[in-house]
C-alpha cells in the first residue's frame, strides 16, 4: 500500500482538489402561512435543482410550521438595490405625509379625565333608552 502512495500524485500543499462551493446551488424558500397572505422569506436551502430544492424545502420548512405555498427561487436569479448608489426613499421632502407632529395624546387626556366619560356615559345612554 504505501508503495501505491509513493506513485500517486499529490496536490500541493494547500491547494483543493475539487471546488468549495460543490455542485449544489442556493435558493431562498418563501413560505406562504394561510392562504390568501403574503409570502415571507423563511430561509435557504442547497440544491441541485429547482425541484430538489422544492422537495428539500417541504420537507424543512413544511415540518417546521404549518403554510400552504411555498416558493423556491434561485439565488442568482434575484435582483436588488445596491446600499451605496440607489436611494429608495424620495429625495424630495414629502413628509407631510407622514404621520407625524399630531399631539393626540393630550386630546385623549382631556377625554380620559373621569367628569368627561361619565358625562359621556350619560348623554350615551340617554341616546339608547
């Protein structure tokens, strides 16, 4: 046997024999909860192909809760925004609207004081008997 070693050829020291990456491919499982709601991501799963990916994501994600849909997608097939150069919010100023600067809470505290809701509660009931 090591006579067999001796002849064989080695890879240098360091170097790989095969590929990390191997010959599976991510895709990004979104599950779907109940019908008729969006459906979120819920994780990854390696794959050789869409329909391994599929069954290995019905068999993780299926036992883990209960969800009706599932999509797999490969993860070279989405797209997204870059953080650096696309702004997503608007540059021009547009907060009007948003719903910000309303001082309800001391609307609420005048109502909440107890003369006002028994006062409410006795015009309310005058109303309905």
């Amino acid at each position: 046997m090591s006579r067999l070693r001796d002849h064989l050829p080695l890879p240098a020291e360091g170097a790989l024999i095969s590929p990390p990456e191997g010959d599976a491919t991510p895709f990004e499982v979104f599950i779907q909860l109940l019908r008729g709601k969006p459906h979120v991501h819920a994780g990854t799963v390696d794959a050789v192909d869409s329909e391994m990916a599929l069954q290995f994501a019905r068999e993780h994600y299926g036992q883990d809760q209960a969800c009706v849909h599932i999509w797999v997608v490969p993860r070279s097939a989405m797209l997204g925004t870059d953080y650096e150069h696309d702004v997503i919010w608007r540059s021009t100023d547009r907060s009007y609207k948003l719903a910000r600067g309303y001082q309800v809470h001391n609307r609420w505290r005048q109502f909440r004081s107890k003369e006002d809701v028994k006062e409410y509660e006795k015009e309310d009931l005058k109303e309905h008997y």
